[in-house]
C-alpha cells in the first residue's frame, strides 16, 4: 500500500513539476511588461520592423508620388524606437491594470511638410497647386503614420480595446494576470509539498524516495518535451507569420526567452533524474555486497 501511496504522489509530482517549468518560463517571458515602462522590443526585433516600414514606404511611395528617401529622412531609427517604447507602456497598462491606454503614434506634421516640399517640387509649376500638393502629402503622411503603428503595434486596437471593456466589466482582468503569473510559485510549493510527503512516507529516508523523486523528474522532462512538440505541431507560429511579419518578430522573441528558460529547467531536471537513478543503483550495488 505505501509504494502505491509514493507511486501516486510521484506521479502527481511530475505533472506539478512540468506545470512549473511551463509556468516559470511563461511568467518570466511576460513579467518584464509588468515593470515601470514596460518591455522594449529588442534591437533585432526593432531593425526588422525598420526593414518591413522601409519596404511599406517603397510600396506607397509610387501610389501618392512622394520620394522614399524624403519619407526615410523623417521616418528614423530612433523615432520607431520611441514608438516602440510607447507601446511597451500600452502593454504595460493592459497586464497591470487591464486598461488600454494611448496608443502609439508617429506624428504627421513633419512628415506632411516634407512631402508637400516633395511633391511640389515633382509637380513643376502648373501640373500641381500648393492646395492640392498639401491635401496630398497630408494623405500621404496618414497612410504612412498607419503603416508604421501596424507594423509597430500589428494588433486591431478597437477589437481589443473594446474586449477588455467587456472583461473588466465582468472580472478584475489585472488581478486575474496576476494569478496566472502567481501560478508558478503555487506548482513550486506543491513540488516541495509531493516530494516531502514521498519522504515521510519512506520513513524520512531520503535514500529509500530517490526511485520515486528521480522517476517523477525523468516523467516530467518527458511531458515538458511531449508539450513543446504538441504546441509545434500546432502550426501557431507559420499562422502569425502569414498574418503579420512583424507580429510573428514579436512573438518569436517572447517565445524564444520562453525556450531557452525551459530549456535549462528541462536539462536540470534530467541532471537530477540521472543523479538519483545513479545514487540508487549504488546503493542497491552496496547492499548486494
């Protein structure tokens, strides 16, 4: 009855300790966005963005006639980078408090300016008046801004302003984040909880509860792996790229800090695996001595 009772609890214990190892990674990922000023995208995710807006801008520059260089002089690194730390603080708003705030915005003014400049000078001196070139570059720099705060922020702002409107009518949708990011400390105790009572169980002999501990680490990597080929299977990530480049960009520089932390959990849990199979066969080699 007691090796059914350790057996039970072993195997209640590797499914805790990959909820763990899912739930630190996830938690650790998103949790920067909880700090003041939130998480910036990186550099290699910012100089994408920067080549899909340069390649939007060489798509609208034929259609409302403005030069690519001109749109490119005002359209800087740094100004996406501002734009980028603007969304990190929408971000911010939504995993604290559950409200959208302001949305990023590039600023029309100089870029209508330059293209009214641009567009006069291409028109000469009847084929396009002052009104009409201003009206222009006016629209030009709207679709451009536009572009620019899709690729930035590829989200449909309405939809998800208008869904957490819905839910913090109905829940505390900041509390709720909170709580999932509380779930991994929770699996943690529970680990500690499983292992101990497989301990007590065994007399207090942790020698007698390295078959079973060592068993429920090995079932756990084996789980955190059938997880990781399950979610590959799943075909998210081709899905978001055919949605939106610079979506998937973001999405796969959170999911790769995701990996690489269970990655190194998976392997400590391995390590310990190997270590009390190893530890076992010892002392059963001891005994039959």
């Amino acid at each position: 009855m007691k090796k059914i009772l350790c057996w039970l609890l072993a195997f209640l214990l590797a499914g805790t300790l990959a909820l763990f190892g899912f739930s630190f990674a996830c938690s650790c990922a998103v949790e920067p966005g909880l700090k003041e000023g939130g998480a910036v995208a990186s550099d290699g995710v910012q100089q994408m963005e920067m080549n899909l807006i340069r390649q939007k801008i060489d798509e609208l520059a034929p259609v409302y006639g403005f030069s690519t260089e001109t749109a490119l002089k005002v359209v800087t690194p740094e100004k996406i980078a501002e734009m980028n730390r603007q969304t990190a603080l929408w971000w911010n708003g939504i995993l604290t408090s559950g409200q959208a705030g302001d949305a990023p915005e590039f600023k029309t003014d100089e870029l209508a300016s330059a293209f009214t400049a641009d567009l006069t000078a291409a028109g000469g001196n009847e084929k396009i008046s002052d009104e009409e070139a201003e009206a222009l570059a006016t629209d030009a720099a709207n679709a451009v801004s536009e572009s620019i705060l899709r690729i930035v922020l590829p989200l449909r702002l309405p939809i998800i302003g208008k869904g957490l409107s819905e839910a913090n009518a109905r829940v505390d949708v900041g509390n709720v984040l909170r709580f999932l990011l509380g779930i991994r400390w929770a699996a943690l105790a529970l680990c500690a909880l499983l292992a101990g009572l497989i301990v007590l169980l065994e007399s207090r002999e942790l020698r007698k509860s390295l078959p079973y501990i060592g068993s429920a680490m090995g079932a756990a990597v084996l789980v955190i792996i059938a997880g990781c080929v399950l979610y590959a299977m799943t075909g998210i990530d081709p899905l978001i790229a055919g949605a939106s480049p610079s979506l998937a960009a973001q999405y796969g520089s959170l999911v790769n800090s995701a990996a690489i932390r269970l990655f190194i959990y998976t392997g400590l849990l391995l390590i310990g695996c190997i270590a009390c199979l190893i530890l076992c066969r010892r002392q059963h080699e001891a005994k039959a001595d």
